[in-house]
C-alpha cells in the first residue's frame, strides 16, 4: 500500500454526470473481462448516494445491451433482524433498484443476510468473506460514506483489520438514516457488515459523496491522519481508489 498514489479525486457538476462516468468505467470492466470469459464481481452499496448509479446501469441494460449475465455481487452491509420482504432492508432496495431490472444470475447475488442468528453470526461472517475470495475477490467496490466517517457500516472506532461480522449502530447513524424509517425508534440498533479489510481487499474501490452536508467528511476522510476515528481514512493507504464527487462534497478540499 502506498500513501503517494491515492485517492485520486474526480469532481463533476452534479451527481447525474458524476454518476454517469462511473457507471460507464462499470460497463467497460464488464465488457472487457466478458471478452476474456471472466466474471466482473462488484461490491455495492446502499443508501441515497449510489442510486443515480444503479439508475445509470439500468438504462445502459435497457438501452445499450450491458449485461449482467456475468456479473457477480456482494454488498456491503445489511440491518440485523429485517428479513428479505421487510421494505426497510437492503435486500429489498437492491432488488427495487438494479437486481429485478438486469439479468443478473439470482445465485451470483450476495447480499449479508439479516435473519442470521446471534450464535450464528460469527461462522456465516467467515462464510461470506470466504464467498468473495471463492469469486476471485472484488474488481471494483461502490462506497458510500457515513457523516460521521463510517464506510459499509464500520462506525467510527473500528479497527482497519475488521472482517465481516456483527455491529452496532451509532446513535448519529440511527439519526441520519432515520429518514428512511417511520420515526428512530424503527431504525434497527445493529447491523451486518463487511469489515474495513474486507473492502480495502478490493482491487479498485469508487467512493461516492454528494451534497454540501458530506464536506467536511469528505475533506477529513483525505486528509485527516489515519485513525480508526475515522474509518474512510483507511482508504489513503489504497492503491486504487477514486472518490466521485460533486461540486458541493467538493467545496471544503484543500
Ligand atoms: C448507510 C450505509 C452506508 C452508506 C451510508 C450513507 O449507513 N450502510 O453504506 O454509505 O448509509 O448513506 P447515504 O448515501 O444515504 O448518505
């Protein structure tokens, strides 16, 4: 790992544009590991932010022959205790916003399941990270950020060496999401997630942040010394990562 060589930082006016290079990079990894018979495994992400990006990708299934017919999948995160129907989980919002629209195989996608038992939660973790690496690992990972730093949900004070497994959720990260939840009483207090080694494993991670309200998180995240206060941090020491942003989660860089 090198600190001289990354992130790079990639801004665009909006996030339609911004989303609309990276979905093209996204059918370009496709297309060339499809002419070599390879499979292109994605890591993705949820919430607000990636949604102009599965946007994208469903328009260029729809109207520029992109298949997914080799496309493999891991997300990042799932709430514990919401099964697949619940409206709230993130197996839901996948499947809403790319799964049922693409042909993607349903047994190459992965999504952390939620229904896990606590004494169970350990071994299906193991399970999931040896899944990735039983795909060949992942070529290119969507993140999102936390306002308070956190990547997949990796809260502040998670250890750089985390795998997937169990977390709880901070009460900044209730508040935030509540807004997808009928009140912060419903928000689920724990999570499953992807560990910050899993994803800083990835061979290219894209992160994506809009809006004036990531600025500062954005700004410490590149330059902030690394610290397990600060999860997205880690990512300095990637190799090959690219932060997508607009104007605004722009406008406090240095
Ligand atoms: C959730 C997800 C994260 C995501 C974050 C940001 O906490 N687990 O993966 O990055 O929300 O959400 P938004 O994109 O809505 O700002």
């Amino acid at each position: 790992m090198n600190k001289t060589v990354s992130p790079a930082i990639q801004v665009y006016p909006d996030p339609a544009s911004a989303s609309r290079a990276l979905a093209a990079e996204i059918a370009d990894l496709i297309r060339s590991r499809e002419k070599k018979a390879l499979p292109t495994v994605l890591g993705l992400a949820t919430g607000g932010t990636p949604l102009p990006l599965y946007q994208e990708l469903r328009r260029l299934h729809a109207e520029n022959d992109l298949s997914f017919h080799n496309v493999i999948t891991f997300n990042l995160d799932e709430y514990l205790g919401l099964d697949h129907d619940d409206a709230h989980s993130y197996w839901q919002f996948m499947h809403q916003q790319l799964f049922h629209h693409v042909d993607i195989q349903p047994q190459n996608i992965h999504i952390p399941d939620g229904t896990i038992t606590p004494a169970d939660l350990a071994a299906y973790g193991r399970s999931y990270e040896q899944a990735i690496r039983d795909a060949g690992g992942i070529d290119l990972q969507i993140l999102g950020i936390g306002t308070n730093g956190h990547i997949g949900f990796n809260e502040p004070g998670t250890p750089r060496d985390s795998r997937t497994g169990p977390v709880d959720l901070s009460e900044k990260t209730r508040r935030d999401n509540a807004v997808h939840f009928s009140g912060l009483q419903l928000v689920p207090t724990r999570a499953i997630t992807m560990g910050c080694a899993t994803i800083l494993d990835a061979k290219r991670i894209a992160l994506l942040a809009w809006g004036e309200r990531k600025a500062a998180i954005i700004r410490d995240a590149l330059h902030a010394p690394l610290s397990p206060s600060l999860p997205a941090s880690y990512l300095q020491e990637h190799p090959a990562t690219t932060f997508y942003l607009d104007q605004p989660a722009a406008s406090k860089l240095l």
